[in-house]
C-alpha cells in the first residue's frame, strides 16, 4: 500500500478529477473565445451542414470501397515466362 488511508485515497482522487475538470474548462473557454475572436466569415448553417455532409459521404465512400471484399483478378493472357 501507498501509505495512504482510503479516505485519503478518496480525497486525493476527487481532486485530481477537480483540477482535471477545472483545466478543461479553462480550455473550452479559450477555444470558444477563440472562435468568437475569429476574423473570417461564417458560415450559414445550413452551408456549413452541406459542407459536412459531403465530407462524410466522402469519407463513407472511401470506406466501402477499404472495406469491400477482393475481386478475383482475371486471368492475364500474357505469356508466361518459362
């Protein structure tokens, strides 16, 4: 054991997830400000939806065709070397 009692333990861990929680916080606002702060131009919505459709359409195309079983090869009529 670590020397520590497990109300100890208990404590110690609950202010890790604390400070963890804490961080994160502090990182989500920073990003959010940062986006506000943003000089390009937005997008609609609905453009923005759009863009992201076709993304993932791309993506699942890619994926089905990874995914997708191996054709026989066709029989080349090439001659063989000896």
């Amino acid at each position: 054991m670590n020397g520590m009692s497990p109300s100890d333990a208990s404590r110690a861990k609950l202010m890790r997830t604390v400070h963890r929680t804490a961080a994160h916080s502090r990182w989500l606002a920073t990003e959010i400000q940062d986006a506000l702060n943003d000089p390009r131009l937005s997008l609609p919505l609905e453009e923005a939806m759009a863009a992201m459709e076709a993304e993932i359409d791309a993506v699942d195309r890619v994926s089905a065709i990874d995914c997708a079983p191996a054709q026989k090869p066709y029989p080349s009529r090439a001659p063989r070397r000896q």
